[in-house]
C-alpha cells in the first residue's frame, strides 16, 4: 500500500490543477499542506487498526490518506459534490475508506455507525470547516451518538472558549459543555501557512475524550443545559434575570434568588461566575424545590 503523499503544497496543487478545483468559501475550504500536523493529529486521535473513524469534511482527502494508513476503516462525508470525484481518485489506494457525499449536519450519525461499525463508537477526526464547528461539536458531544473521541483543528478562539474557566471573558455554554462530557487537551497550535488558501485566523488542534460519567451529577441534564445557555443569552444580566425571561423556563426571580442563597451567592451572581459543579446543585434545587 502506498504511504500518504498528499501532506505538501506542491502535491496539493498539482491534485488542485489536474481537476480544475475551484475553491469554495461557503464550505470553509482551507486543505491541510502541512505534514508534521498530519501525523501529529493522527498520533493524538490514537487510531489503531480496531478503530472506524469518521472523518468530516476530507476535502482531497488529504487526512483521510494519513487516518486510512492506521485505521480498521474511514467513513469520509463531504459535502461538496465536486470533491466527490477527486477523492475517488486520491484514496485508490486505501481500500478501507467509504466516501459519502453529504451534509454532516444532515447525516443520520445513528444510522451510520450501526450500518458501517455494527453500532460500536467511532473516533472522529476533522480539520472542520470553520462556519460549523460549534454546531457539530455541540452535536456531536449532546446526542449521545456513539464517538469515543473528537480530535479537531478549529479556530483558536474556539478552543480557548472550549477550555475557558469560570471569570474569564471567554467562558460560557461552549465551555461548560465540553467540560461536562469531556477531557480537552490542546494538542498542537497551528499557523495559517499550514493551508492552502490561508484562512485569516490561527488555528488549534484540540482532543476531546468523552467521559463515560461525567465529572458532576445532576438529576436532570437537559434543564441544567437550558439553564446553562439562558444565563450566557444575555451576558449582562444576573443569573436571577437570565433565567426568568427565559423561554422553556418556569421559574420566578424569587425562586432562582432562594436557590443561589443556598448555594452560598448573593443575588446580583452572574453565569460568567460559576463552575460546572455550582450550575448542577442550582439545578437540582431548582427542580426540587419549584417543579
Ligand atoms: N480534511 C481536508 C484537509 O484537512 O485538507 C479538508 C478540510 S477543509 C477545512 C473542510 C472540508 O469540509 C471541506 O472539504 C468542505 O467542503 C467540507 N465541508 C464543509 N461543510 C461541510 C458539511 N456541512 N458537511 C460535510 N463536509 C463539509
């Protein structure tokens, strides 16, 4: 079997010219030229021959060469039909990859793995289009589809809000998800060169472990989350506020106040505040106490 060939700008551009590949800007197409990047997001998704990744957006196919070059097998969804044929042509070689042409946001994840894994978890890799990484993160960490892991170059805001903590400017929802249904890691911080074309912003490849148990309890996941996202919708306001206009949300002023002077807060706290652990004991009182 061949070795991966595609991770270099003059390969790239060659594939580029022999179809006349006209990139696309609303697909976020910035394609990876950088090998020493490649191996090292294969090495941190810690792919073995057992494993069926699913891969997001390849693109020519330039991670997938790397990913089917360790992996039992690679299911590749890209949308753009015009990389379609490319990447027959990319991955001949690699007889353990199935391209399927499609909007992972419109892909049935659950039906996926129990076609193409026998329902088993997949490991999922990505350099993913910028304009929907939170969407398929969110996605992907919420549903409970069957993934081990995500390792992912995204923007490097995303990944500082990702990891922010409690305090910080950049903390909110995104964080507290990640937080609740994973390990982060940053792995590599990655320059525009690294792409063809440049994106404007610098990037991060970022490994995110799903937990088995998450690290808090809470009697009712879904209302601490709708919670979670009506205290950051409005960033100025105290938690106390955020919660009462809320839609989805039931509770009074009053209510949300009985249960942070419990939790030891006064009632003027805003979201931006509070950790993880705090946001599920408000919760549970809340559910207890007003339900
Ligand atoms: N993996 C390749 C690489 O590293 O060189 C390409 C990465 S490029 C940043 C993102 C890829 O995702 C593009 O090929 C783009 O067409 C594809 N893409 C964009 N939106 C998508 C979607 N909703 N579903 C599937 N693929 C998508």
């Amino acid at each position: 079997m061949a070795g991966p060939y595609l991770g270099n700008a003059k390969n790239t551009m060659d594939v580029i010219r022999r179809y006349d590949f006209a990139f696309q800007k609303r697909f976020g197409q910035n394609f990876l030229i950088d090998e020493n990047i490649l191996k090292k997001i294969v090495e941190s998704a810690e792919i073995s021959g057992d494993d069926c990744v699913l891969e997001i957006g390849p693109g020519i196919g330039t991670l997938t060469q790397y990913l089917a070059s360790d992996a039992g097998k690679v299911i590749a969804v890209e949308i753009d039909r015009n990389l379609i044929p490319v990447l027959h042509d990319t991955l001949k070689e690699w007889n353990n990859v199935e391209i399927i042409n499609q909007d992972i946001l419109k892909t049935d994840l659950f039906s996926l793995a129990a076609e193409k894994n026998d329902g088993k978890n997949f490991k999922t890799v990505a350099n993913l289009p910028y304009y929907i990484t939170t969407p398929i993160i969110m996605h992907l960490l919420e549903s409970n589809v069957p993934v081990d892991s995500i390792t992912v170059m995204i923007q490097k805001e995303v990944a500082e809000r990702m990891q922010a903590e409690p305090g910080s400017k950049d903390y909110g929802a995104l964080s507290l998800a990640v937080q609740y249904y994973s390990e982060a890691r940053v792995i590599v911080k990655v320059p525009c060169t690294s792409f063809i074309p440049r994106p404007k912003v610098e990037s991060e490849v970022i490994h995110l472990k799903k937990y088995k148990e998450p690290p808090v309890k809470v009697s009712d996941r879904d209302l601490m989350f709708k919670i979670i996202r009506a205290s950051f919708n409005q960033r100025r306001k105290t938690l106390a506020n955020g919660i009462k206009n809320a839609s989805g949300l039931s509770y009074t002023r009053e209510n949300v106040e009985d249960v942070l002077k419990t939790c030891g807060y006064s009632a003027s706290v805003r979201g931006e505040q509070l950790p993880l652990s705090d946001f599920a004991r408000i919760t549970d009182l809340l559910k207890m106490r007003y339900s």
